[in-house]
C-alpha cells in the first residue's frame, strides 16, 4: 500500500489554499520516505478569473487524468484515475470547508476524526461532507477505475452564497453534528453530472455554467435530505418493503443492490443495513430462499424441464441452478422433483 500526503502550499491566488498538483507521494513501506509527485501538469491557464489546470497521472503510480477549475472559493476536480497499487490519501486542512462528492464509478473509503465509522462511498453515490481543521483520510484500491467530480466550497463561495446553516447545528440542513450526508444519485443529479462531463464551453461562460451547476446539484442533495428528515424512518421502512415487492416479482432476473438502491433512491450501506433489521436476513439470502422456494413449488406441481425452471428463477445457466438448488436443499433438482409426487396446481 502506498501512503500520500497532501502538502498544502501557499498560492498565489488569493482564498486559494492550494492547487492539486502539490500532492505528493511517500512510500509507506521505505524507512527513508521517497516523495514523488503523484500528478503531472499537462497545461495551465487563466481566463475570466476561472483557472483551468490539466494533470496526467504519473505512469509509475497508474494512469488517468485531473482536470481543475477554481475561481473565486470553488474548487472543481474532475478525475478520471486507475492506480496501480491501493492509495490512501491523508490531508489536514486548517480549513473549515464544504466538500461535495459525486461517485460516477469506482470505491473509495473516507476516514475522519469527526466520523464515528468509515463512510463507503460507491459507485453512483454523492456526498457532502463537512471539514473543519480535521484529519481526512481516503483510501483507493488498485486497478479499480475512479472516476468522479470532487467539489471544494471555500469561505468565500460560502458567504458568497449564504450557506452558512451548513455549517451549524440546524436540524435539518447543518452538518456540524452529522458530518456527511449521503445518497444515491438521482436522476435529475445524474443529468447535471453528464452535462458537465461534457461542457466545453470556456472563460466567463464556464465559470457561469460551474458555478450553477455546482449550486443545483447541492440543492438536490439538500432537497432530499429535507424531505427525509420530516419522517424519514417511516420512508425507510416504506422503502425496504418495496425492495422486498421488486425481488418478490422479478424472480426471473438477478437484480444487483446496486440496481436496486437506485430503483428506490437509498443509499446501498443504508438498504442493505435496514434490509437485514426488517427481514433477519441478507438481500442475497432472502433473494435466494425466494427463488429455491419457487423452484420447489415448480418442481412439485409443474412437468416443466429443469433447465426451464432454471430460467424462471434467475439461473440462465442449469449447472448453475442444479449447483444453487443442491447446496440449498442437500439434493439436486431431479433428486428433489422424485421424492415428490407430480401435483398439478390448483
């Protein structure tokens, strides 16, 4: 494993604490730390007050690029990244900052003083975490690609736009004793996202175009978090249960939690762990004993061939499902369908 620091280096821009490309690589494992720049200036300018920089990934670490914008107290990182051996990140900011991650593809594992647990997030998910004068550490794994849009909010932006209840105790939007909110993306989010992976516009018009986009994907995040905390136990527990309606009439297909957090807009951590308090049991487990059990009943009552059934509880491989069934039930398929007598259903 590879540990990075990220030295932070007066700039030359004003409220603007440091660039990316002063981070810096040191070898956990050498007595005698070796630091190496991570990232590669490519290009550099300056237009309308928005200061574009453009990094590779320096080959010996992995591959990818960077691309940054900043202006006026917005930081804006743009990465498209796979490493070569797994990554932790460690920076300490003297800051109090807003910071905003959007997941499009990839893991990574966010650590910090004020977090209780580690906060996973995952492929799809945004987050928006609250950092003040702590230790923040993120961890990447190796040949998995990263791709992600990581926004930085300085004092400025925040005052600039009045969002200090962020930063306090507020019930429903402050950060300060939650920390981090995160969610699975949402459509509208996911629309905002591809725009501006694909904007091209330059100067002025670009920093108008960040600058309101950056504003509209917080307040959707902010949005759903407000329309959760009125009675957001209650929306959970409706939520799970139409996971549990979805696995009940889509037996047929191998549905991920991925898909499925994304079908009822929750966090995958969050379906997952309420899942499992509802139901005592797995999304996998509780999947799998619905499609045994009506493998069972089709077994029991119908004629149909194995490799039918197969197909109609999700397996479109038999061998799989003659695996699956018998691992299940102590018995393969056949063995099962004999012990029976042929019922046709009523």
């Amino acid at each position: 494993m590879f540990k990075i620091t990220l030295s932070l280096v007066p700039s030359a821009y004003p409220l603007f604490p440091s660039p990316l490309y002063f981070m810096e690589i040191a070898i956990a494992n050498n007595k005698t730390p070796q630091f190496k720049k991570i990232l590669q200036l490519q290009t550099e300018s300056l237009d309308c007050g928005i200061k574009t920089s453009i990094f590779t990934i320096n080959p010996a670490y992995g591959k990818g690029f960077v691309t940054s914008y900043y202006f006026d107290g917005l930081l804006i990182n743009v990465i498209n990244a796979r490493f070569k051996e797994d990554f932790l990140f460690m920076s300490n900011d003297n800051l109090s900052i807003l910071e905003f991650s959007v997941l499009i593809e990839g893991e990574k594992i966010i650590r910090a003083s004020n977090f209780k647990n580690d906060l996973i997030l995952e492929k799809n998910e945004s987050c928006l975490l609250y950092n003040s004068n702590i230790d923040n550490r993120t961890f990447f794994y190796r040949d998995k690609p990263i791709n992600e849009i990581k926004i930085r909010m300085y004092d400025y932006f925040i005052q600039k736009h009045q969002m200090q209840a962020l930063l306090s105790n507020d019930k429903a939007l402050g950060l300060k004793k939650k920390g981090n909110f995160t969610q699975q993306l949402t459509s509208n989010m996911e629309k905002i996202v591809a725009e501006i992976l694909l904007n091209s516009q330059k100067g002025l018009l670009k920093r108008l175009f960040l600058e309101s986009k950056t504003l509209e994907l917080l307040h959707l995040q902010l949005a759903v978090r407000t329309e959760k905390s009125s009675n957001s136990n209650e929306n959970i527990l409706k939520k799970i249960y139409k996971v549990e309606a979805i696995l009940q009439t889509n037996l047929h297909e191998q549905i991920s939690i991925q898909q499925l957090a994304r079908k009822v807009l929750l966090n995958q951590n969050v379906l997952k762990n309420e899942f499992k308090k509802l139901f005592d049991e797995t999304i996998f487990n509780y999947a799998k004993k619905l499609r045994m059990n009506k493998a069972k009943n089709l077994l029991i009552h119908t004629q149909k061939p194995i490799y039918e059934i197969a197909d109609m509880v999700g397996y479109k491989n038999p061998t799989h499902f003659t695996a699956a069934f018998k691992k299940y039930e102590k018995m393969t398929p056949k063995e099962f369908r004999k012990n029976y007598n042929y019922t046709p259903s009523s």
